[in-house]
C-alpha cells in the first residue's frame, strides 16, 4: 500500500521545516528529515520541536550529488514570508531567514 509524506512547511522554496510537538527529539525525527531532503533533491532541513521545556531545533544538511537532478517539492502551507502568520510561523520564519544564509 503506497503512502503518502507531505513536509509541514517549505520555506523560500529551499529549506524543508518539520515540526514536531514531542518531550525531546529522537533519531527517527531525524531520519524522518533526511528522508524529506533524499526525495526532495534538497539540501536543507530544520527540524523543529515545541514539546519540550524549550524550543528545540536541528539545522540539517544534506550533501547528495544526485539530489540535484530530482524534482523540486511543492507544499499546500508555504511559509511566505509577506503573508500574515500566528505566533509559530512567525518563530519559523525568523529560524528559516538565519539558516538561509547559511
């Protein structure tokens, strides 16, 4: 039975969010991002969790020589940065601008 995987957000078209609402971060979240950047032909991922005490997050990037012949993703919830935003997109908007640059 095929499944379906949609990233939570696509910032700037370039950097994969995931968000996570979890007590800490495992390996499998991890993964779980890896695995967005490997289909996507990406390079950069955020890996975001409000659960804990604290905001966590992981910067990820990932160095495939084929990712760049892959199609790029398209997601339903850009995170555009000139659309009006809650409170949590505005924290992933301010994180996506500082790893843009990296």
């Amino acid at each position: 039975m095929p499944s379906t995987y949609i990233v939570d957000f696509l910032c700037y078209g370039d950097i994969v969010v995931e968000l996570k609402a979890l007590s800490t971060l495992s390996p499998v979240d991890h993964a779980q991002a890896i695995n967005y950047l490997r289909v996507s032909g990406l390079r950069r991922a955020l890996l975001i969790n409000f659960g804990a005490r604290s905001l966590q997050f992981k910067r990820i990037v990932w160095d495939d020589p084929d990712a760049r012949t892959r199609a790029r993703p398209t997601t339903p919830y850009p995170c555009n940065p000139d659309s009006p935003c809650n409170p949590v997109i505005r924290v992933i908007r301010v994180i996506c601008g500082l790893f843009s640059s990296v």
